[in-house]
C-alpha cells in the first residue's frame, strides 16, 4: 500500500495567480516608460562635489549647443543654451508620464514615450501630451564651467 494521498495538491489560490499577472504587467510598463534612448546629446556626467564647494560639475560651457543642449541622465537634468552665453536648465523628467527626456534638437527638448517637445528657453510645452513644462533646475556658470547648484 502506498502512504501517498489520492487527493491533488492545491495550487495558488486566483487572487494570487491574477496579483502576479498584474505585478509582471506593471513592471514591464514601467520599465518601458522609463528606459531612455542614450542617442546624441544624452551624457553621463562625473558624480561628486566640485573642489571649490560650487555643487556637481555637469559641463563647460563649450559643451552645450547654442539653440539646443545637453541631457544629463545621472543628474536627472538638461541643459540648454537657448541664446549665446545664456544657461538653462530644467528636470530631464518629463511631465506627461515621467518619462526621461532622450534628446535635444532644433530647439526643442524631445521626449521619446510619447512626442512631447519642451522649449529649450523655458521648459514650457510646445507639443502635447504633456501639458505642464518641465521644473526648472539650478545651475551655476562660472567662467567656462557649468555646476549643479
């Protein structure tokens, strides 16, 4: 005779099964929005505070484009330079769904999700669907260098 059970074992009950599927689903969402196209114009910056107390060094000056700018994703920020000798900088997240902004081009700060465009000169929409502008971020120019602030 054999000591094993003639009655099958029970699996997860369907509030479990149906919370995981939900789970996965979620996750892969999220790792679409929020993976972010390292095409021209995205950099990766030195970490760490600057010797001179002025916050993290993101740039020289040289670095960013008149009319366009850079994406720095460590950072979580963009820089432009929308006129000659004039910096900006804003969030690098996008307002539509949170998104990392990919790329700055013809004056225009683009995100790849969904098509927003942000003004390089004030973060504000130019294109849908987000509709608040990006917050803008703190900076410092002195002399040909570009700091967090």
């Amino acid at each position: 005779m054999s000591s094993a059970s003639s009655h099958p074992t029970a699996g997860p009950d369907r509030r479990t099964v149906v919370a995981a599927v939900g789970a996965a689903g979620l996750a892969a969402a999220l790792t679409a929005c929020g993976s972010g196209d390292d095409s021209a114009g995205t950099e990766s910056a030195a970490t760490g505070a600057a010797s001179d107390g002025g916050g993290t060094a993101l740039a020289r000056t040289a670095d960013i484009p008149e009319g366009g700018g850079r994406i720095f994703k460590d950072q979580g920020v963009v820089v432009t330079q929308p006129t000659a000798g004039t910096y900006k900088a804003f969030s690098a997240e996008c307002t539509h769904q949170g998104c990392a902004v990919g790329s700055v081009a013809h004056g225009m700060i683009v995100c790849p999700c969904h098509g927003s465009e942000f003004s390089v000169a004030d973060g504000s929409v130019k294109k849908g669907p987000a509709m608040k502008g990006l917050a803008p971020a703190r900076i410092t120019v002195s002399g040909d260098d570009i700091r967090l602030a």
